[in-house]
C-alpha cells in the first residue's frame, strides 16, 4: 500500500511520535467538579469501600450525581440507551467522574460504559452471542479449554464495572431489556470441578483467571484459588484478569487485605519458580492518572507483572494519536501493552468496530515509535473458537465486501473461519449487497473457496 494510501486510514504527524503527553497525569480533585460529589474529600474518594458502594447502578443515581450538568437530551438518551444495550449499568465513581460532562457524547469514556441510543446501529447479521465459541470449548463449566496448555477459568460473572463492548455479554451483566442472562457468582465449592480437570490433563501450564473480573473475588477467594493451582505441579503460569486498575485503583492503594492477598500468592508462586501476574484492560490514555500511577507504583514495587489488553474502539483509541499515547502512557507507568483486540462479533458493538484494514494500518503507523516489547500485537480472536490471530495473518480478505478468512492450524486445523467489517464503514454498493441474504451467503462462499 502507498504512503498516500495509508494516510487515509492514519494520519501520522512528527509531532505524534515526539510527544512527551504520555508524561502527564491528571491529579486533581475533578470528582468535586460533579453536584452530588462537590463535597467529597480526596481522603473519601480513595476509599474502595466508599467506591464501590457509590457506583453507579441505576438511572436515578445519574440523575442524583450530575444534577444541572446534566443535559435533557443526553438522559433521554442515556435511557434509550438501556433498552438496547445488552448491558446493565455499573460504573465506579473514579470512571464516572472523568467523563467530560460538558460534552458526553464525543468523550471516549462515556463511550466505553454508558451507551446512548443514538450511537447503536443493527448488529451483524454473522453476529454470535458467544461470538468465540468459549461454551462448546467447555469440558466442564465456568472452563474453556481451546489451547493444549492453557485454560481460561470464570469463577465468577460480576465485574466493578460493565463495559459496553463485552465479549461475555452474554453472561455477564446482568439481565437486560434485550437478553435474559444465567451468570454466577463465586461460589468456591463448584470450583472443585474445574481443579479436578486442570489436575487431570498435565499438558495444561496455563491459567487465565477471568469472569467477570477477579477483582470481584474476596481475599479469601483470591488465595484459594491461587494457592489451589499453584500446588497443581505442571501449572506453571497464573494469570489474574482484571480491569480494575483502569477504572478502581483505589482498591490496590487502600484495599490491604486484597492486596496482600495477591502478594501472598505471587510470592508463593515465585519461590516454586512459577508466575503469577495480572493482565488489566486500559483502553483509553484518559484512564490513567495519577491514581493509575500511584497503584502501579505499589504493584511494581513488589515485583508484580502486569500486562494489558485493550481493544480497539472507533473514537475511543482508533487514531494514531490516541493510541500512541495509550502505548506510552501505559509504559511510563510499568504496565506493558500486550494486545489490541479488534472487537468481536457480538450484540450492540457495532459502532466501535473498525475494518480490518484499518487495524493492520494502524499497528503499521505505531510499530517504531517505542521499544519492541512494549509494542502490542493487534489480534482478531476468531469466532467461532479460532483464538488469537495477529491481525495481517488471515488467509484471504476481499475488502470490497469486509469478509476475511482465516485458519488455524494448530487450534483447529481442519475448520475455516471468518471475520467481518462492520457493513457500515463499507461503499454504498457493498451495503447493498449485504442487504440481500442471498448476496451476502455466496459472498461469503466465495471468499471461502479461495482458501483451501
């Protein structure tokens, strides 16, 4: 692809890569910016137990906090939102307080956890609830097991927030206007199924701890857990999942008998020479701030790993710039970027997905501009169950019509699997085809047929 060509997709300017931005974090008392929070000390506010008990949950508490800074229009729109969001409301007062309340609509923030109905467009129609097929990779529940040596471990199905692009929608949030859900939560006796298998398969080294969030395990739950599988001999690697240092950092700074459990537990794991490390979720640079820095600081400190996952949203970090300092931003403070997910194939995320072509240009316009292990891999996890594929590996892509193919020969050799562009980021002409059922099946079989 030309020079030209490319800076369609991502403008690059010198004055990108030169930035020193990513240095700067917000450190002031922006929560009293809000009514219903303009009395709150700074000693409150770092309370997780003062967080966690102000989130927000329901319409009325928007209402509550905001009072005149909040828009007609906008609550209209924020409760249209929720008859079609797949996800309930639940945000911590950290996050909500950063969303710029002058102007909600555009901020990246507000974007990420409180849909407006406006922004919503028809689903796909390959669509998937369980767009990467964790279910039917299941040998027993809350455990998907698709790599040989690794699995992924749903203890439980509440996080401290919901994210409005949730790849586990279908479980995770509670119940909505549009899905009924059966999630769980932590409930330790049911997890003995789940051990009993990682005990039985010694080729498993790998265990990803998620849900949910493990943020929302209880210490006691935390170490269980932790102390269970590292006494498991061929578990090697210990993974935690959690969001909560993007958007509850308080927890790491005044929650003592959470954190100490964690420690207790990668001590542990690190005088039998195993890892355990936390993998967080940052998607945006306006997450971080001082807080965000100064629970790094108190993790760094002990020697703990953390990694993060992001995914990429059009108008949250789908810019060269936003996701430059991102990258950098996530860096300076120790936590290493590990993936960039291109959004899967699931209900109301629509609006945030990007065409595939636009990922791989924007990894091309980022990769240099800091050092290679700090670099992200930019990923489509396939539906289906094809896992983790870096984004310019595919087999076959018409982008004319938004449809990639794509193998994976280790995970499952003998399946084809494909992705989609979001229909409305494509010409005119390929809308139209997508509109026909008939169209779109043999558009599909033909981009199939040109992968053997």
């Amino acid at each position: 692809m030309s020079l030209e060509k490319r800076a369609q997709y991502h403008p690059r300017t010198k004055a990108t890569v030169t930035s020193t931005k990513h240095r700067e974090f917000r450190d002031d008392d922006f929560w009293k910016e809000l009514p219903g929070w303009a009395n709150i000390s700074k000693e409150k506010f770092a309370d997780h137990v003062w967080q966690a008990q102000h989130s927000i949950r329901k319409l009325e508490q928007i209402k509550e906090v905001l009072g005149h800074r909040l828009r007609p229009e906008i609550y209209q729109d924020i409760i249209d939102g929720q008859e079609r969001t797949p996800m309930n409301i639940r945000i911590t007062p950290y996050i909500f307080a950063l969303i710029n309340w002058d102007d909600p609509a555009s901020d990246p923030l507000r974007k990420q956890f409180l849909p407006l109905g406006s922004q919503f467009l028809p689903d796909h129609p390959y669509y998937m609830p369980d767009s990467l097929a964790e279910d039917e990779d299941s040998p027993v529940h809350t455990l998907t097991h698709r790599y040989p040596d690794k699995v992924l471990f749903l203890p439980l199905t509440t996080c401290p927030v919901y994210c409005s692009y949730c790849t586990r929608s279908r479980i995770v949030g509670g119940s909505t206007e549009t899905i009924e859900k059966h999630g769980h939560g932590a409930n330790p006796k049911s997890w003995e199924t789940v051990f009993e298998y990682i005990r039985a398969n010694p080729t498993i080294e790998d265990v990803i701890v998620s849900g949910g969030d493990a943020y929302n395990l209880q210490p006691a739950q935390l170490s269980l857990i932790g102390e269970t599988l590292i006494n498991i001999p061929h578990v090697r690697r210990i993974r935690y999942a959690t969001k909560g240092i993007a958007i509850f950092p308080q927890r790491i700074l005044t929650d003592d008998a959470w954190v100490n459990a964690f420690l207790s537990v990668h001590k542990r794991a690190r005088s039998l020479g195993k890892q355990v490390v936390i993998h967080t979720h940052f998607s945006s640079a306006r997450e971080i701030t001082k807080w965000s820095q100064m629970a790094m600081d108190r993790l760094f400190s002990e020697g703990v790993i953390v990694r993060n996952q992001a995914v990429l949203q059009q108008e949250v970090n789908a810019s060269v710039d936003e996701m430059f300092t991102l990258v950098k931003k996530l860096s300076y403070i120790n936590v290493q970027p590990y993936y960039v997910f291109v959004p899967d194939l699931v209900p109301g995320c629509e609006h945030f997905r990007s065409k595939l072509r636009e990922a791989i240009e924007l990894e091309k316009c980022i990769r240099g501009v800091t050092a290679g292990f700090n670099m992200p891999s930019f990923v489509c996890d396939l539906p289906a169950g094809g896992g983790k594929r870096h984004v310019s590996s595919f087999e076959y892509y018409d982008e004319e019509n938004g449809i990639s193919v794509w193998k994976a020969p280790y995970v499952k050799p003998d399946q084809i699997f494909t992705y989609f562009d979001p229909i409305h980021r494509l010409s005119a002409a390929a809308q139209k085809r997508w509109a026909s059922e008939k169209e779109r099946e043999a558009m599909v079989n033909e981009a199939k047929s040109k992968v053997k």
